[in-house]
C-alpha cells in the first residue's frame, strides 16, 4: 500500500484526505493514480493530518527533509537541476554550479489543521 492510499485509509476518503490538507479530490486522485506527484509542500499537511502514520520521507523520498528536535518537518532542500541543461546540453562554469545549487524551503502547515486530538499535536512513530 502506497503511502497516499495509507493516508486515505486513515482518514476515511480522498475527500477527507482533500479536506483535511487544503487540496481538492481531484488532486488526491492524481496522486493516488500516481499520474502527479504530491507537492513538496503537501507532504508536511498530510503527516499532521495523519498524525505523523505517513511522513514526508515516505510520500517523497527525492527530498531531503529537514526537522526540528520534536521530528516535525520544518523545511526541505530539492536538487534544483543537473549539471546539463536542457536537451543533454551542458552547462559551463558558474552556471553549472547553480543549476545543480540545492534549494532549502521552510515548510508551512495550517494553524488549525483538521485532526483528531489537540491543536499541532502531532506523534511521530
């Protein structure tokens, strides 16, 4: 079972999955087929609707995750691109060094996610 599918599972439906994270079922549906990936920025408000069964590692593992001494994701870092540019062209120089740059983005979740139990409490298995 997938992650997308264990945290439907969880939560009842796609639309309460939907719901809970702020997206529509129609996105759920595209990451449940797999025809889209889930967005970094998903990954965190689907681990705290899930009250941390399904964390961000599982759903996008390409990301690196960065956490706080709790084990709440605070952040990622995404390879930008690779050293080649578009078509297999390649890149020189300092350009080369920033496409392959890493990029660090703060994680943002809802103030008042809809979970079970109190308010940002979230257990990490």
């Amino acid at each position: 079972m997938n992650p997308i599918e264990r945290a439907i599972k969880l939560l009842g439906t796609q639309t309460a999955l939907a719901n809970a994270i702020g997206a529509s079922p129609q996105q759920v549906q595209q990451w449940l087929a797999g025809t889209r990936p889930v967005p970094h920025e998903r990954c965190p408000r689907i681990e705290v609707a899930t009250e941390g069964q399904v964390r961000c590692e599982e759903i996008r593992a390409d990301v690196d995750w960065l956490r706080d001494a709790s084990g709440r994701a605070t952040g990622y870092r995404v390879q930008l691109c690779s050293a080649a540019g578009k078509r297999g062209k390649k890149v020189g120089g300092d350009v080369a060094a920033a496409h392959s740059a890493q990029a660090t983005r703060p994680v943002t979740t809802p103030k008042s996610p809809r979970v079970k139990g109190r308010q940002g409490e979230v257990a990490h298995g």
